[in-house]
C-alpha cells in the first residue's frame, strides 16, 4: 500500500478538527506535482497527517483517503482562498479529495525530530527547498516515523 504525507495549517484543519468531525474534504492544492500525486491515491491509503506553518510544525497523526480525487470546487467559488479564476466547470485543473481520521498522536513529532532520524533523510518532506504539500512516503520511513511516537 502507498503511504503519504499531506500538510495542512491547523488553524485551517488540524488533526483535532478531522477527529471531531471524522471526514473532511481535502482541496485548495494548487501545485500540480502535489495534484498529481492526490490524483494517484486510492482509497484506504494511510497518510500522515503534517501540521505546517505554525509555531510547532511537524506530524500530527494518521488519517486515511476514503475517495478518489474529483474537481475542487473551491477552484471555482469566488469566495474562496482558492479560487482559481481560469478554472470552470468544464475545465477545473485542480482536484480535492475526501479523509477520514484515524489517529492523532500524543504529542505532535517536530520537524528536527524528523530531521535527526538517520532513516529519513531521503524523504521529500527534509528536501532542502520542499514545499510540496502531498508528497509519498516509502514504506521504510512509514515504519520509521512510526517508531518514533
């Protein structure tokens, strides 16, 4: 089974939020390498869920993909942060996805924790220049990241 991580800022949806509400949709990924991996999830893939751009970033818990990838339709509300105005009906670039809440941990792993962790250093997430907010993660640092809760 493939294995991701997806970021998301808490303030927008954290992992707490997801629990509460059990799914949520996944959308307003506006680069296209981060779409295209959403566009290869499957149902039941497991990702880790990554709190980003806040005082304590880093791996908050696990949620699951629970649908295939379809139009965003914030792309095309007005209203929206991710509004994208090219965009259509008929032709919508982007793509959201639904998740469920599996797990939080206790405490969220910080991004230096990760980054000391000798079997992770080839993971996209540590990439000098990573902004990637999907991106896949190999079965190895899965079980590694795991370990270290």
């Amino acid at each position: 089974m493939p294995y991701w991580l997806m970021k998301s800022e808490p303030d927008e949806l954290s992992i707490h939020d997801l629990k509460r509400l059990g799914t949520a949709r996944w959308d307003g990924v506006r680069n296209y390498q981060a779409r295209n991996f959403m566009r290869s999830m499957q149902r039941g893939d497991l990702f880790f869920f990554y709190h980003s751009s806040c005082p304590k970033p880093g791996v908050a818990g696990i949620a699951r993909i629970v649908s295939q990838a379809y139009p965003d339709p914030t792309a095309l509300d007005p209203q929206s942060h991710y509004h994208d105005a090219k965009a259509s009906i008929e032709k919508n670039p982007w793509s959201a996805l639904d998740v469920e809440f599996v797990e939080a941990f206790t405490d969220v792993l910080p991004l230096a924790t990760l980054k000391n962790n000798s079997l992770l250093h080839e993971m996209p997430l540590l990439q000098r220049a990573s902004r990637l907010s999907v991106m896949p993660v190999s079965d190895s640092q899965w079980q590694a990241i795991l370990a270290m809760r």
